[in-house]
C-alpha cells in the first residue's frame, strides 16, 4: 500500500505544477463532443476509462452506471465467460427535500427539458472528462447543477465526480453517494452448450427479441448481459463520510471498491447516515444551503482487482489520500497525463467533421488500451458487446493502429498472446495438431476458446486469427526493432503458429500445392469453405515470417515452412484475371455483409504483392458485391475497401469510401460511440475505430512498416477538402517523426517526414 501512495503523490506533483495552465487553456473544437437537451430521446451512452477501470456514462451526469475493471470475468456454469460489472460508482442523488407534490430524488425524475432546463454536457477529450450543467426546477424550487467525472490517466486505481450545486432558495437538501450493487442478470442462458435453435427458442420463451432498440440498446443484448459481482463485505462510516467493499465475481477473480465522500468547507450535515441494502451501498446527508451559494460535493472511488491492486482496506486508504490532496490536484494531473498521450495525434486541416471522429476514434482506443501490460483489447472494448472477448480485431483491427502511435499500448496486445500460449498449445493438442491453435473469442484473463456454443464452428474454422496473431507479432518486432523481446516473447508465438500451419494444411499431389480445407472464410457466411483466398494468404505470410524471425534469433527454421508458402494455394479465374475470394467450386452467391474479403488482401499488415493491373482487377471484381448488397454494411469493411482503392492510386475512390466511414450512420449522438453496424446498435466497436485510423495512418500516407523501415510503398493522397494531414510523434524504431501530407503549388500529394529530437 506504501509504494501505490508514493507512486499517486508522485503523479499528483507531476500534474500539480500545471494547474494554472491548464486553467487558462482553451480545448480544440476538434476534441469537444456536446449534448443538448434535443439529444434525450438519442442519448447513446459515452464511456470514460483509463483502460483499466470503465464507466459509461449518462445525461444528468449523477446517475449511477454500469462499471467494469479490465479483463474481471464472470464464468457461470454452462455460460461463456462475460466481463462482470463491478459495483457502480458514479451517482451522487440530489433532492431540493418535500415540496406539496411530494418528495422527488433527481436521478428518478424523467428527463425533460422543462425540468432540467439550459441543459449541456460536454466530453470533452482531450481533457477525458465529462462536464454536464443544467437548471433543475424541483416543484418551484431551482438548483443550478454542474457534475464533472473523470477517470484517471494518472493514477489507473482511482476516479472521482464532483457535483456542484446552487440553489435560489434558502433550506435544506438531501445527498446520497452510492456504489451500486447490481442484482444478478436474469435470464441467464447457458451459451456454452445452447445451440443456435436452443438460444433461438429460449429468448423468444422470455418474450424477448434479437434486435435492436433505439437509441442505445444491441440486438444481441438478451445474450451480451453483464456478468455478476457478488459483494462478499462491505461497510461505511458516516462520521468519515466513507464507503468500502470487497467482491468476487461469479466463479472468478476478486475485486474491492472504496469511496471517500469530500463536503465543502464549512459544510456540517445535519444529518448522515450509512445505508446497506442487497442493491446499493450509500451515505445519505442533509445539508443547509444558502440561495446563490455555490456548493462543491467531491466523491473520489478507488477500484482494485485480483492481481492488479488490493482490498477493499487498501482502496479506502488511496481515496481518502486522493481526498486529502483535493479534487483540483487528482484533475490536474489526469489531464496532463491526456495531455501527454494527446502529443502524439492526427491532425486534419480543412476538414472539421472527419477532425472530431478521428480524435474520438482515438479517445476511445486510448481508454479501453493499457500500456506495458499483456491485455488484449475486446471488439466493444470495456462493455458488454461480444461478452468483452478478444477476437482477431485485437491484432489486425486495433493493434497496427496503435503500433506506430502508441506502441506501448500496441505491445500489450501482442504480449496477451505470448501470456496464453499455452492455452493455444493445449487447444492444437486436443485436436491432434502441432503448434498453437488461439481461439476465436478469447478470455481476456486467460486465453481460453470462449466462442458460444450455437457459433462454435467459428472456433474450429475461422482460423485465420492464427496467421493473424503471428503477423501482428511480427509487425511489432518491425517497428520496435527489439531483438530481445522477438527472441523471448514473439518468436515462440510465431514459431507455434508456424508449426499449427504445417500440420493444418492438406497437400493435393496432383495440383502439386498446398491447401487449406474447412475454413469459415472472413466474410463468415461463408462458413466451410476450402481454400479461402484471404486465410491461404495469410497463412503463407505467417509461414515466411516464422522462417525469417527463426533465423534473426538464432534458430533453424522447419523447411517445410518455405516450401508449404512458395506453393500454397491462392484461388485465382485464370480467365478473368483476378483472385477469387475462396475455391472456385465454392459459387459466390450470398448477399453477405462483406460482400467481399478481397480489399483485405491491401490490409497494410498483409499487403499482398501484385501488379498494378492484377490489382485493379481485384478491386473491380471486389466492388461490385460489395456495392450490390442489401445487407445493412458493417463499419469494419469501409476501410479495407478505401485503404485498397489508396494502393491503386485511386484517391477519389479511398476518399469516397473514408467518407462512407463518417457519414454512415454508424457514429452515434452525442459521443460519437461507433457501431458495428448503422442498425445492430453494437456500440464502443473499436474493430471499425482501428480500422479508419489505418485508414489514415497506413492508407492516405501509403506508409508499411517492413524490414527496410517504414517504407513509403504507395504514393500519399488526400481527400479533396483536406489542405493537410499530419501524423504527429510517430515512433518507429526508437525514433519519433512527424510526417505531414501536404499539396505543392501544382496539386501534387507529397509527403515529408521530420525527425523529432528523442526524448
């Protein structure tokens, strides 16, 4: 406990010395996010997080929301395992006390604009804080109310929220601070043994239905429910004006949770009281107020889990420590952590919409990421979307998006498969492979195959997510240039993936090559598919990779490695001139939600090498499907199809289908939260997040990162109303460039890169 307090007053005098400053500042328009009172009946839930510790958040900025802590599992009989949602910790209720109509708490009274009047709430992120301000008029009785929350960048453990109050009249108020203690989800379905027809008829039992509800609730909701924390003890004293806990979730780790309440100097309760109920754990006050006094109300929280932190005791003693230091301190040195990540940044000249989504893109990946720990990143990041599993968006979605930003945070995500390869091992082992075979859905915690029953079969077949894992790693050694971690971490991944891949593969002697049989193709209504183009090719990378990492660290790579990529087998119509995306005996007739996997062989980690001409072919066979479906597009395939339109020096068609990615439906009022999907309301998609920041990073700059370095393989362009872009502090190699994109006199695209001074 001694060295997590010295380790917070040291980040406290870190932040301490630029209060003033910040104070001064003025936030970028491109880092405020607002909403209005017309955003009520739209209100999609933001989220504030440090990667470690989550909340979402809600319009009066008071109410108590749902909470995770990373990779805190729930692993109930029969279930798949689901993040658990710990007690949460942002309400503090207010009421202006009894009125003729009765007595009314604020958190209870519906939103309307009548009620809570000059209504406004900013996310601001570049600060990572959420501001909201409003009047709210209680039976005659007005308060104005302002609440800021954060969670902190500075110090992971701890986050706080102050509500400010003041009030037209003279007399007493009423304050609850609460965690709350959800009661455990009903129904619970046992995904791990229901088929698909089994899970079908059980939710329609339950009068509930597979689709979404606007403005903010999945259609896959009956089934993506939060896991369960049970409070194991807790307590609170009045008199100290503090609350604490210690819980398990179901059949999983432990965690604990403390708040420490701060009144305003001068301010003694009237009266205060600690309640405890199955469903809520608070300290309830009430308070004199004077009319047009201002009244500041602080309450910091500390969360811990098993293996990262302490108890419940150790939680208590850090926010009673965050209380002593004071709110203005624990803020200001969060903010300038922000501050620091926000050095490295993409900036847009001339184009303001796409400027506000890229640094939410950002936002979100930076507050569900972690630095220098081995954490993979799920789909939906710290919520419930795809029960909080790593699926391969980890490694080829989000992971190159932060390797050349943030490559602290990219190299957690790598090391996640370094910690559970023996999962993987044992998972080939079982099914009479060699090597290592990684899930589909992996456990965040520890690596194990957590695809639901009823969708097993993407466990077994789709697996490209090998190849991809191996690339992922490969790609870090490249830009890292960290011999050391290769030999230790990347090269026995690489090397297990190598060996599933030789033991995986069928040789047809007549055609004299290698094939791969029964795959769920990347467009995954395809779901047994021999010789899907995208996982052959894929896998013939992984093959070449293991054979060159072998040889810089030292080993002897398998021959059969060479031999099995030189002659795999990619389907290609020898008649039209293009690949095709699976076997030809397989008819392309689905109106699928990807239409095509073909733009995913010009995926900056793939990049497969071909002609201009090929390429070109490849692109307009692709388009086509992709153009004609029906189906409600997912936001994860726009990128691919702009990043491979760049690779063709095609840059109206990059710019169209980036344009696509902002203005399709799938960024959600007011916090820009993306989904998969205009219609599915699968929010905090941080896959599609990943996949446009490429887009820019990879796509526009035409930039790979290769053993040569970082390689300008594809000419710059920009969208027509971008005067510039710049990719700011890009690392590569212990070295940190700013590259700007800009047009010359003639309108020509050029790209330069500075060399910034290494801190």
């Amino acid at each position: 406990m001694k060295r997590r307090h010295q380790t917070f007053c040291r980040l406290i005098a870190l932040g301490a010395c630029g209060v003033a400053a910040i104070a001064r500042g003025q936030t970028d328009q491109g880092f405020l996010l607002t909403a209005t009172a017309k955003d009520f009946t739209s209100y999609f839930p933001g989220q504030l997080a440090n990667g470690y510790l989550s909340t979402l958040t809600a319009p009066r900025g008071t109410e108590g929301n749902l909470a995770y802590l990373v990779a805190f599992m729930d692993y109930a009989k029969d279930d798949i395992a689901r993040p658990a949602a710990i007690p949460g910790w942002t309400e503090i209720d207010y009421s202006t006390g009894q009125s003729a109509a009765g007595h009314f708490w604020m958190n209870q009274v519906d939103l309307s604009p009548a009620v809570f009047q000059d209504y406004r709430q900013t996310l601001n992120l570049h600060d990572a804080t959420l501001t909201t301000r409003y009047r709210y008029l209680d039976h005659g009785k007005t308060t104005a109310v302002e609440v800021t929350t954060f969670v902190s960048q500075a110090s992971p453990h701890l986050a706080a929220t102050r509500l400010s109050i003041t009030p037209d009249f003279d007399g007493e108020v009423e304050l609850s601070f609460a965690l709350n203690t959800w009661a455990p989800h009903q129904p619970r379905f046992a995904l791990g043994k229901l088929s698909g027809e089994q899970m079908q008829e059980q939710v329609a039992s339950r009068n509930l239905k597979l689709q979404a509800i606007p403005p903010a609730t999945p259609d896959r909701a009956p089934l993506w429910y939060h896991g369960d924390t049970h409070v194991l003890d807790s307590d609170g004293d009045a008199h100290d004006l503090t609350l604490q806990l210690d819980g398990r979730a179901e059949q999983g780790l432990t965690m604990a949770e403390a708040a420490a309440i701060q009144l305003p100097d001068g301010v003694k309760p009237r009266e205060s009281r600690f309640y405890r109920s199955d469903y809520r754990l608070a300290l309830n006050l009430r308070v004199p107020v004077r009319k047009g006094v201002t009244y500041a109300f602080t309450k910091y929280v500390a969360a811990s889990r098993e293996g990262w932190g302490g108890d419940a005791a150790a939680d208590l003693a850090l926010a009673k420590a965050a209380r002593g230091e004071g709110f203005a301190t624990l803020l200001a040195a969060h903010q300038a952590a922000w501050h620091e990540l926000w050095q490295t940044d993409i900036r847009i000249d001339g184009d303001p919409q796409a400027q506000r989504i890229v640094h939410s893109d950002l936002y979100y990946l930076l507050s569900n990421s972690t630095r220098d720990t081995a954490w993979p990143i799920g789909a939906c990041g710290m919520t419930t979307g795809y029960a909080g599993h790593a699926f391969w968006d980890s490694d080829s979605w989000v992971f190159p998006a932060l390797l050349l930003l943030h490559p602290q945070r990219a190299k957690s995500l790598v090391m996640f498969r370094s910690r559970t390869l023996p999962a993987a091992e044992q998972r080939a082992r079982e099914r009479g492979l060699r090597g290592a075979m990684y899930p589909w859905e992996a456990d965040p915690q520890n690596g194990s195959e957590q695809t639901p029953h009823f969708a097993y079969v993407l466990g077994e077949r789709e697996i490209h997510v090998n190849a991809d894992i191996a690339i992922a790693q490969w790609q870090y050694y490249l830009a890292s240039g960290d011999r050391a971690w290769l030999e230790q971490h990347g090269w026995p991944v690489i090397r297990a993936v190598a060996q599933f891949w030789a033991s995986r593969v069928t040789y047809n002697a007549p055609q004299q090559r290698y094939e791969i049989l029964h795959v769920t193709s990347v467009d995954e209504d395809y779901n047994d598919v021999p010789n899907d183009t995208f996982t052959n090719v894929s896998a013939a990378k992984a093959l070449r990779i293991a054979s060159a990492a072998a040889k810089i660290v030292g080993a002897t790579p398998d021959p059969r490695w060479a031999d099995i990529a030189a002659r795999m087998y990619v389907p290609f119509s020898e008649k039209d001139g293009h690949h095709l995306d699976f076997d030809p005996s397989v008819p392309h007739d689905i109106d699928s939600w990807g239409g095509s996997a073909l733009p995913m062989l010009a995926y900056p980690s793939l990049d497969l090498p071909m002609d201009a001409t090929l390429r070109r072919r490849d692109f307009d066979y692709a388009l086509a499907p992709i153009t004609q479906s029906h189906r409600d597009p997912n936001s994860m395939g726009l990128a691919p199809t702009s990043i491979a339109a760049a690779t063709l020096g095609d840059g109206a068609g990059a710019s169209a289908w980036f344009q696509r990615n902002i203005t399709a439906n799938v960024l959600k009022p007011p916090f820009n939260v993306r989904t998969e999907t205009a219609g599915n309301n699968t929010g905090y998609f941080l896959t599609a997040a990943g996949g446009l920041l490429q887009n820019i990073v990879y796509g526009f700059s035409g930039l790979r990162i290769e053993q040569d370095g970082l390689v300008e393989a594809y000419a710059p362009m920009l969208p027509p109303q971008w005067k510039s872009l710049t990719l700011r502090r890009i690392a590569f190699r212990g070295k940190l460039y700013d590259i700007a994109i800009t047009r010359d006199a003639n309108g020509k695209v050029r790209l330069n890169r500075t060399l910034r001074a290494t801190p």
